[in-house]
C-alpha cells in the first residue's frame, strides 16, 4: 500500500512501546524451514511486505503454510513444485527481495539444484552475492550466470564438507553456506563467519532440527553434515534497529519512553553508542526505559577529539542505525562524525535533513560532520521521499521532532521493514496519519 504519512511535529509522545520480530532474523529463519519435510513452527514473525512476500514465495514452492494466529505460523516443505524456481512468474517474484536469495543453499542441499534471479531490495549501492556462490562452488556445485535473463543456476551431484574463508562476513552468505552445510557430506568450517545474534538464532534453530553447528557466536563454525532433519519451534528475537529508532525517537522529541522486551543481552553496542550522544537510558527488567530529557550532550574521545559513529560488523555497531544515530546527532549538544563503511550511498538522506534547517557537512559519499543544534532551532517541517527502508525511518523519526508539517511519500519503503508504524507511534502520541 504506497501513499504518504502526513505528521504534525514537535510534540512530546510518551508510553510503551513493543518491537516487532526482527526482519533480518525472519528472512533466515523463514528459508530453513525448506530443509526438512517435518512441521515447523515459527512465532513473532513481523508482519510486513518483505516477510510476506518470502512467505508467498515459499507457498508457490509448495510448502504448506497454516497460520496459526497473529505472527504464528507453521510450515511443512513435504511436497514441493520445484518447477516453480525455474517459471517466469518466480523469475519476477524473486527480483522483489533480496531476502529471497537465502533460498539458494536450502534447495541446493536439499534438491542439488538452485535458480534464482537477481535480487532487488534497497538502493543502497552494489551489495555483492559473491561470496555465497564461492562458498557453494568450494562445496561442489556448479554456477552459472544467465547473462541475459539475469539468473542464476547452481547444481551439484554432492556438496562435501569443506573449509571456506569467506572474503566478507556477510550475514546473509554465511546463512547461505550454513544452510547448504548442515545435510552436506562430512565437515564444513566457516572462517570469517559473520556472528549476529540473529545468525545464532538461525544455528541454534538448526542445531534443535538435528544439525550438528558449532562455535555459535564465533566468527568459526564448524558443521558436521548431516542426513537429515527434523521439525522444530522457534521464536524471532525483537527487532534490534526497531528498538535503535525508538530510543532516538525518545531522544528527539524529549519523550519518556519505555521499550518493551527488548531482550538486553543481544544488543550488543547499541545502548552504548547511543549513551555516547548523551542519552540516558536505563535497563528494567528486560525493557529499556528512557526518561525525557531537555538536552543532551555527546561524549568527546579521552583525547577530547571529536566522537565518530562508524558501522562494522557484529559485534560492532550496526549499519541499519547509522541514519537513526546521525538524525539524532543533529539536536544533540556537540559535534559528530557519522563514518559509513560497509555500503555506499546511504547517508545521501542527509540533504532532506539540510532542507529541515540541520546543520550537516556531507564530506564524501560515506562521512557526513553534524554539528548538533542542541534542541535550541527545532527543525522545521518539509516534504520529502523515503530512498530506502532505513532513511525512511530515520526521516520519520526527523519529522516527529520538527515544528510544522512534514509530508513523507514513497513509504511503502518503510511499510517493507517496520509493521503498522503509524498505529504503534500514534498509541504514544504521535500525530501521523496515512494519506
């Protein structure tokens, strides 16, 4: 459903919030499910386009998907079309995702066969799919690109065990290889892995199935092949860039917040990176309580040179709250440097902000200097477009702290990532409608 949120700015919101399931976490999970032909029960599954669209992709293979209740769902991969990874109308509903390309190590361990066009998703420069085709190249399989038809091909008699240093710990390939590992023939070591905590959700779900994963939460997994695997339960951790946004959100708008069930020891570096820009936050129970504040005041390095927020992978600070760190950093008291290192492209929002009367320096496509406004000039109001699923928030969140109206179109690309926003900001007083 595209359209646009109209949002009155400038108002103090307070009350509870919940996160969602997390999405990065639900795209992995969801491609599992087609590694046995047993039942599989997934619950907190967030409701939003991406997730559904790989659910409707997985129906059309032939899972047998029942819905048990909200976010609740079962899934049985016992009698699947496989014709359907090679038609037309696969060739389009793959494109949609890039989720989708996940699918590519359960079909191959499980069929010795894989197709798969070339995933969409976000405009966030080149994201490379390398190194999961090396991964399953070392492992046996054969790849081949169509050129013309932009599609990919992999198959293979057997995959067998082997050691593979990934060149990129990326998440989604080492997912990939994990996948493809469990049922290969002997052991698999994983170098270079990457670590995530929703990568170990996606292990310790394998490992309840009957694989034999470990080093969990290292950057080293060793899997030991398996011949088959059998049904499980499993329950999506919270959204943890949902829970980065409502803590800036707070932050913003001076609102005392508290976010529900947060679940604290998977959060990594997030409370702290954000206690840097001066904010409190405070751990109660497992929810994250933030009392309202007038001001806030960025931390300088022991040196007192000037704080940078630089991306890296698991356990560093992840990309996805780079936007919501830099939106923050513009009402803070002190100056920030917003350093993007794993994508190109994604602080180009900025100029949105500029118009919004921040005071940002883009110095290249990947640093941007904010210079905070102390909450002293509130930023105004304006129309703007959402480029991706994490500037559309950011910009959001810019919007609920600006005096006047703001327009925000394009917003199916928040509506992709985050489930009914509009209803859960206006249950804390968020004056946000959909037009």
């Amino acid at each position: 459903m595209s359209g646009a949120f109209q949002i009155r700015g400038g108002q103090r919101l307070s009350g509870e919030i919940t996160p969602q399931g997390a999405k990065n976490e639900a795209l992995q999970i969801l491609c599992a499910v087609l590694l046995t032909d047993e039942e599989v029960r997934i619950k907190n599954i967030p409701d939003i386009q991406d997730i559904n669209k790989l659910i409707e992709i997985l129906a059309n293979i032939g899972v047998k998907v029942k819905k048990n209740g909200k976010g609740d769902y079962t899934f049985k991969a016992d009698d699947l079309n496989f014709d359907y990874t090679k038609s037309k109308e696969f060739k389009k509903d793959g494109t949609k995702l890039r989720g989708s390309v996940m699918l590519l190590g359960p079909m191959l361990s499980r069929f010795k066969e894989a197709y798969m066009p070339t995933p969409g998703g976000d405009k966030i420069g080149r994201r490379r799919l390398d190194t999961h085709f090396q991964g399953f190249v070392e492992m046996g399989a054969e790849f081949h690109f169509d050129e013309e038809e932009y599609f990919y091909t992999l198959k293979a008699k057997e995959l067998n065990g082997k050691f593979i240093l990934l060149e990129e710990a990326s998440v989604t390939g080492t997912a990939n290889i994990i996948m493809a590992a469990v049922l290969a023939k002997g052991k698999t070591r994983i170098y270079n892995a990457a670590c995530e905590p929703y990568l170990q959700q996606l292990c310790k779900m394998l490992n309840r199935m009957g694989a034999q994963i470990s080093g969990i939460g290292s950057n080293l997994l060793t899997i030991e092949g398996v011949t088959h695997l059998h049904g499980t339960e499993h329950t999506m951790l919270p959204d943890m860039i949902e829970i980065g946004s409502w803590i800036g959100l707070a932050a913003m708008t001076k609102s005392e917040i508290t976010i529900k069930n947060v679940n604290w020891n998977q959060l990594g570096v997030i409370p702290s990176t954000f206690r840097k820009l001066g904010i409190q936050l405070e751990k109660s129970n497992d929810d994250i309580y933030i009392p309202s504040q007038e001001h806030y005041k960025v931390q300088k390095f022991i040196d007192g040179s000037i704080l940078t927020v630089s991306d890296a992978p698991w356990p560093g600070f992840t990309p996805d709250l780079l936007s919501i760190v830099l939106v923050v950093a513009t009402q803070a008291k002190g100056s920030v440097l917003i350093h993007q290192k794993m994508f190109e492209s994604r602080l180009f929002f900025v100029d949105k902000l500029i118009d919004m009367g921040a005071q940002i320096i883009l110095c290249d496509p990947h640093r941007a200097t904010v210079i905070g406004l102390n909450h002293e000039i509130p930023l105004r109001g304006t129309v703007m477009t959402s480029p991706d699923i994490r500037a559309g928030n950011a910009l959001l969140i810019a919007a609920l702290s600006a005096e006047g109206q703001s327009i925000i179109h394009n917003i199916e690309q928040i509506d992709r990532g985050y489930e009914d926003i509009d209803n859960r900001l206006r249950s804390i007083g968020a004056n946000i409608m959909r037009i």
